[in-house]
C-alpha cells in the first residue's frame, strides 16, 4: 500500500473525519501495512490545520491526530511533529457566487426553504392552528418577516405532509390582491387545462356576483383541497378603490374556508395596522373574531437571529471570523425589521467575503447595518439624478432603497415535481 501524499491536506475537517473512521477500519488488526496509511493520514491532518480556523474545529481536528500518535507509540513507532500547522486564510476554499446563502431585501418564497431559519417556533404554532381551523391570519409590522413566514417557512411543510393528506392538496399560485383582487384571485385558481382569458373574465365576474364562488372555482380544479395563500392583503385596502370588488374578494375566502366537511386551507398575511380594517369586512368579521383566528410572530430575538446567520452559512462553508456573528447579532436585536436590515447586510458582506470568511475587515468597510442602508439609499438616489445637473439635495425626502418584496411570485410546484394544475396567466389575461 502506498503512503499517501503528506503534502495533500484534506479539503475540511469534515473530510478529516472521514479519513479517520475509514482509517479506524483498516486498523483494527494493527497489521504493518495500515502504518503507512496511519503516517500518511497524520501528514495530511497537520497540513489541513492550514485550512481550519475555529478554536472548537482545531481542537477536534488535533484530538483526530493524538489518537493515530496514541496508537503509533503502542506499536513501538515513533511518530514526531503532530501539531496542527497554523490557519493560512490564503488556503481556504473559494466559494462560487452560486452558494450565496441569503437573500437580501427581497422576501423568502419557498425556493428559500434551505436557507430560512430562526421561525420555527411560529412556523410550528401555524401549523396547529390549521390543524383545527381553516382560515388562519398572520399580521405584522411591515418588514417583520410575515411573508417568508408563509412561503418559506409554512408552505414547503405544508406541502411536505405537516397536516393530515396536505401532500396531495392543491397548490395555486400566492394570490396579491393588488388593485383588482378579484382579477388576482380568478388568476391565481386558473387550471390549466382551460382558457387562462376566458376563466379569469368569466370567475371574476361570478366572484363579484355570488359571495361563494370561490368555493365553485375551487370545485372546477379537482377533488382534492385547496391551500390557498393570500399575501399582503392590505392591498385591498392600499391599492384597490372598488369597495365592491373588496368585500366579495373577503366574502368568497370566507366561504371556502367555511365549507361544511371541506378541508380547504387559506392563509392570509396582513399587515398589523390594517388587521382592524380586515376584520370589519363582512366576509371575514367571523372568521378572525377568535384570538386564535390572527397569529402575531414575535420579533426575532439574539437565538434567532444567530440562527438566521449561522446556519445558512454553515451550508454554504461561510465563516465568520471571531466576534462578527455576535457584533451583526446586537446590531439588529430589538429592531422592527430585524430580519430584512440582516439580511440586506449578510448579503453585503457576502458579496465582500474573502475566499469562504467574511472579515471584520469586510464589517467595517460595510459600516454596520443602518449605515450601509442608508449608503445604499443614498446611490439609488443619486442614480435618479440626471448626470450634469449639479444639483443633489442634502436630505432627499422620499430616496428609499428598492422594495424588500418582488412583486410577483414564482408559482409553487406540487410534492414531486410534477406540473400543477393551475397556471399563471396574468399578463395574457389582462392583456386580453
């Protein structure tokens, strides 16, 4: 057997790891032929030092090397030098673009999934409540995270199993009420084997009409119940000036969550300050008159917070150098919009990282979060001022960095990858 190359040192310690179990087989003879592979995997542990630099990680990956030295001095065979070389951060690996583990200002939908943590309690508290009712509301502070709850958060568990038979509900696209809600909703329940034009005009006229058709719309699509996600529903208020459309567009989700024996499922995100306002609609008076009708997620505190920076990047292979996740952690700890100013930063700093570590370097470059907002800010204002002109106010009174939330969004797809049955048409239908 050969020896294996010293100067190859393992890409992680998690590689380490592997080397030492499957080293930890070949040796339970301790036969003369596995101490070649014992020196070889020493070598090549002490040159990965080079590429850990956690105190924890260290002391793992160093424990690693004084077992196979233990071993070696009971055979009687010498085993020199084991310490961990020192971190070189020039040896650590590059990381693609690719990998970039957070999203910014923008929402989390349910592509998200895999790098939305730190609302699990809430998300768990979402799923209970529908267990027992049909229409549950999620209110918020606007920037509290009420969106991604739903999307990145509720959703894929939803669609995963989470409630009795919901792997095989039906999944439409995320209705956004908009100026014409009724429109969006026509939209979002579209199946795909009918005309998208003619569907949407005919349902939103019916849904105007008839205060249930919503439940005839969902009868259309197929047998199996209905999950329906309507997000920022304050737009029926903010955006939509027909107080008709509006108060059918409250009664038709009313009535399909009402359904006798039915197992539809609606969930609906609003903002706080308008959840009065929602309530008084007729349709919905009932169905949000409980406490346990309206789920108000806590703000995100200093374990959820570490949550939301450290585990995403610890899927990537990000690190932080010592010290940063708690400084970024009491930066945003007890703001309103804690989750987004994180984000936005996170993905700053990111874009600023050193091959895998985000530096304090990078951090002060940055200037912390509110800062690095408000420069951002400042350039997208810049950027609308003609080139030339001279002229740039000192306090620009309405400059605010680009919407936190995409205005459409992407269609869910159902358990398996398989195409759903409703389809997006938005363009082709108003435009028809």
């Amino acid at each position: 057997m050969n020896i294996v190359d010293s100067a190859a040192a393992y890409s992680s310690l998690v590689e380490m790891r592997a080397a030492h179990r499957e080293l930890l087989r070949e040796s339970r003879a301790m036969e003369p032929l596995v101490l070649p592979r014992v020196h070889g995997f020493i070598a090549r542990g002490r040159a990965t030092g080079a590429r850990i630099d956690g105190e924890a990680e260290r002391g793992d990956a160093q424990s690693l090397l004084d077992y196979w030295v233990a071993t070696l001095l009971r055979s009687g065979t010498a085993a020199g030098d084991v310490a961990l070389d020192e971190f070189d951060p020039e040896q650590a690996p590059e990381l693609g673009d690719e990998l970039c583990p957070y999203v910014g200002l923008d929402a989390f939908v349910e592509r998200d999934r895999e790098r939305f943590f730190g609302r699990d309690a809430v998300v768990d508290e979402l799923v209970e409540r529908l267990r027992e009712k049909h229409l549950v509301v999620v209110a918020g502070p606007s920037g509290s995270g009420k969106s991604s709850i739903v999307l990145a958060g509720l959703l894929p568990r939803v669609r995963a199993g989470a409630l009795p038979g919901s792997a095989s509900y039906r999944y439409c696209e995320t209705v956004i009420p908009g100026a014409e809600p009724l429109t969006s909703l026509a939209i979002a329940t579209c199946p795909s084997a009918v005309d998208a034009a003619q569907w949407v005009a005919e349902q939103s006229a019916g849904l105007r009409a008839r205060g249930d058709q919503l439940i005839e719309m969902a009868r259309l699509g197929g047998d199996a119940p209905l999950f329906l996600i309507v997000d920022r529903f304050e737009e029926v208020f903010t955006l939509c000036t027909d107080s008709a459309a509006r108060d059918a567009f409250a009664a038709n989700l009313a009535a399909l969550a009402s359904v006798s024996g039915g197992a539809h499922r609606i969930v609906v995100t609003v903002r706080i300050d308008f959840l009065d306002r929602a309530r008084g609609l007729a349709g919905l008076c009932d169905a949000t008159r409980n406490e346990g009708d309206v789920v108000i997620p806590l703000a995100l505190g200093a374990r959820e917070l570490r949550e939301a920076i450290e585990r995403p990047a610890a899927r990537a292979g990000l690190r932080f150098e010592e010290g940063l996740v708690d400084q970024l952690t009491g930066d945003v700890l007890g703001e309103p919009a804690a989750l987004p100013l994180l984000q936005f930063t996170l993905l700053k700093l990111w874009r600023l990282r050193r091959r895998n570590r985000v530096t304090w370097e990078a951090y002060r470059r940055l200037g912390g979060p509110r800062q690095a907002l408000q420069r951002a800010a400042d350039e997208l204002y810049d950027s609308l001022i003609p080139r030339g002109s001279g002229h740039r106010q000192a306090h620009p009174p309405t400059a605010r960095p680009p919407s936190r939330r995409p205005r459409v969004h992407a269609r869910p797809r159902p358990a398996g990858g398989a195409a759903s049955p409703w389809r997006p048409r938005a363009r082709a239908a108003r435009a028809r």
